[in-house]
C-alpha cells in the first residue's frame, strides 16, 4: 500500500517515488530535484496507477522537451489499425505522448488497447468520446455524463486528460462582443460552448472542478487544461478572449494544486513569431511555472499543406522561452487526418524544434549528439553519420540515391569537399582536385 495517491502528493511528503527515480535518470538530474519540481508543480510525470506499460516520462521546461502525436478515428477515416500502426511507428520515433483524441466507432477498445500495450503517455479528450461513448446528441447531455466519462477514462489508465474548464458563460458574451476572425477553433471547446448555449446552463468542467479533481487524484490523472481560446488566427493572437481564459486557468492551477492533482496549461494556436515568447512568459506567470503544453505555435495562416513546418518554426521558439511539452502538427493540419506519412513528418519537424530549444536552455547533455554529428563529419565517417541522424533511414536514401563517384565526397562537392581538403591539407597530403 502506498503512502501517497498522487506524484505531486508524494513529492509534497518528500518521497521520491520509481517514476521519479525513472525521470532523474533520463534527464541527468538528481531524484531530489524532480521531487522538489514536482512538488512545486513545475514537474509533472503523467503516470496512471492503472497504465502499468508506462515508460515514465517528465514534463517541465527545465528537462528536455516532450512531444505528443495526436492520433484516432474519425468518421471519415475508421481503420483503428491504422491508427496502432501510427501509435506504433510514433512510439518508434521517440515520440513521448499519445493522444486518442478519437472521434467514431468503439473509442472503449482502442483506448484500452493503448493504456495496456503503449509505453508513452496517454491523453484523451472526454468531451469528444461523451457524444460517441452515450450516442446522444449534444444537448441531450448532462454534466454528470460528461463527469462519467472523465471518470471512465481515468480508470481506463489514461495519464492526462484535456478538459476545457476555462471558459464559462460570460466567455459566450466575449466572444460575440470582441468579433474574432476565426471565434473558437479548439474542437473541445467549441463543443462546451455549444453545450451551454443550447443548454444555458453553466461548463461542467468547470461547475464541478472539484469533483473532477477528487477522480484524478484517486487515480493519479494530470488535467491539461485545454485553452479553448486559443487564437486560430495569428489576427486573433493574445486578444482578451485568449487572456482572460489564461486569467482562470491560472486559478483552476492553484485549486488543483491544493488536491495534489497535476496539472499542464494548455497555449496557443496561431501566433506571430514576434510574439511568442511573450505568450511563454505570461503563462509562466499567470500558472506559477506550470508546464506549457503548446499546438505549435504556428506563425503564419498561409501554408497549408507545409503547417509541420510553421509549427516547427514556433515551436523552436516557444520551447526555448519556456514550454515544455510540444503538440506535433502534420502537413495534413487544417486539411484531412493524417496518415502514415504525415505522422512521420510531424514528429521530426516537432523533434528538430525541440532538440533546437534544448539546446539554447542549455538542457544537461543535448548538445553530445551534435557534437558527435561534428566529429563523424569532420572524419567523413558516414557510418557514424547515420548513428547520429535523427532520421538515418532518410538521410542515407538520400546519399544512396545521389551516390558519388569517390567515397570520401558527396555528389554535391565531390572532390572540391571542403572537409577532405582540410583533412588531407592537415595532414600534409596532396590534395587532388581534378
């Protein structure tokens, strides 16, 4: 029998609990400083007493930034094979998070398929699954449907939720007061809107935040509050709406703080790049250091078909200024589900960003494989090269395809290389040019 219901409570009582042990190893830090961040809150490790799998994993901005692939079913596309088969080659790819945030069929199996066979971190959306898990229409929906579900899937083993607590009624009057460009595009969100006002009746998930809290801590679920506000525009970037919500989800932190329930804050959304880090340290203040889980940042409107790009670019950013935990976009973003290949590209452009935040905040040891990267290709060591790679199946098609005539060289420089130049000139040998 253990001593403590949640990490956050745990590490309040000064136990250093096997996932915290798991945490400090990972990230070449002490087990007592991941206690004492997770006692303040500026750790969380989403680990659910029922997802026995877990790799353990921390999120917070002083270790090395997390990312999560959102992945599941929608009417349109229903193959839930297809989708383990991306919840696998994910997992394959270092991703540290997945979230079903599944949309048709018998989200129940898939669920639980996930919490007993995958060892990242599983997040859900229960207001997505409500509709689908009763096959009601929305405004058939109680609050206590809606609290079920979140209860149903906390006992699934699902590590963290996103619950849009923060908006409420008077959100319903900002957002027809203030005209944005592009209202509400978190689909969570806009659900909750939609159910109060058809219902008139308050947010549940925020009604009833203290009885959701009493279910995540009885199974050690991190609430990631989801900012339904969220700009969907870079227009509509850092105006009231967005603010104001932030406001409350600073408040709800603090509420589930005193339960020791953890707790991530969810960020933008579309933002210029200008104003990204902005955004990162006003979170930081509002949510005393609460991790920041952020879509992006995605810092222009214009490219679809290229968002895993626009996302990287913002992410890069915002990681360095602060987030912790990344929410990998794909080239399919605003456009269709993504599929196999899409998965794969938007977990290493989210990689590529993360690993570039880290090492500008000078995470403990990210900058060893850049610099074993250096000596391979100082060395012309190919081999090594591909160790090295963050995608090294990729990289060595590419040399394959394109192969030189010498060895030594790419087909790019061939013998004008300027790395062989200097490694023969180095060590006194002729250097063959033509």
């Amino acid at each position: 029998m253990t001593q403590w219901s949640t990490q956050m409570e745990a590490a309040k009582k000064g136990i250093i609990t096997p996932q915290m042990k798991v945490v400090a190893e990972k990230e070449y830090r002490e087990p007592e400083f991941i206690r004492q961040m997770c006692a303040e809150g500026k750790i969380v490790i989403c680990a659910n007493k029922n997802h026995k799998c877990l790799d353990p994993n921390g999120v917070g901005s002083m270790l090395k930034t997390k990312i999560n692939v959102n992945l599941g079913v929608s009417r349109d596309v229903k193959d839930y094979d297809i989708e383990m088969q991306k919840v696998m080659k994910a997992v394959d790819m270092g991703a540290e998070a997945i979230m079903d945030l599944s949309s048709h069929g018998d989200t129940t199996v898939f669920r639980r398929k996930l919490t007993s066979e995958c060892p990242a971190m599983i997040g859900t959306v229960p207001v997505y699954d409500s509709v689908i898990h009763y096959q009601r229409d929305l405004d058939t929906l109680t609050a206590k449907d809606f609290i079920d579900v979140v209860r149903l899937h906390a006992r699934d083993g699902v590590d963290f939720v996103t619950l849009h607590c923060g908006i409420t009624r008077k959100t319903i009057d900002q957002i027809k007061k203030h005209k944005r460009k592009m209202n509400i595009v978190s689909r969570g969100g806009s659900l909750v809107f939609a159910w109060m006002t058809m219902t008139g009746e308050e947010n549940p998930f925020y009604e009833y935040f203290d009885e959701i809290l009493d279910i995540c801590r009885e199974y050690d679920v991190t609430i990631s509050l989801g900012d339904a506000c969220r700009p969907g525009c870079i227009a509509d970037a850092g105006d009231v709406c967005q603010i104001e919500e932030l406001v409350r989800l600073g408040e709800l932190t603090k509420r589930a703080w005193a339960k020791d329930v953890q707790v991530m804050v969810e960020g933008p959304g579309h933002v210029p790049l200008n104003e990204i880090e902005a955004n990162m340290k006003i979170q930081q203040s509002i949510c005393m250091g609460a991790p920041f889980y952020v879509l992006g940042p995605i810092v222009t409107d214009i490219a679809p078909g290229y968002d895993h790009i626009t996302s990287a670019i913002g992410g890069a950013v915002a990681a360095s200024a602060g987030a912790a935990f990344l929410c990998y976009v794909t080239p399919a973003e605003h456009l269709a589900l993504p599929n196999l290949d899409d998965v794969k590209q938007g977990i290493m452009a989210s990689k590529i960003a993360a690993h570039a935040a880290d090492i500008a905040k000078g995470i403990p040891h990210a900058k060893d494989i850049d610099n074993r990267m250096a000596d391979a290709r100082r060395a012309l060591d190919w081999e090594k090269q591909w160790e090295c790679a963050l995608d090294p199946e990729y990289a060595k098609s590419i040399r394959e395809s394109r192969a030189p005539e010498h060895d030594d060289t790419c087909s790019m420089c061939g013998k004008f290389c300027a790395v062989r130049s200097m490694n023969k000139a180095l060590n006194n040998e002729h250097i063959d040019i033509l």
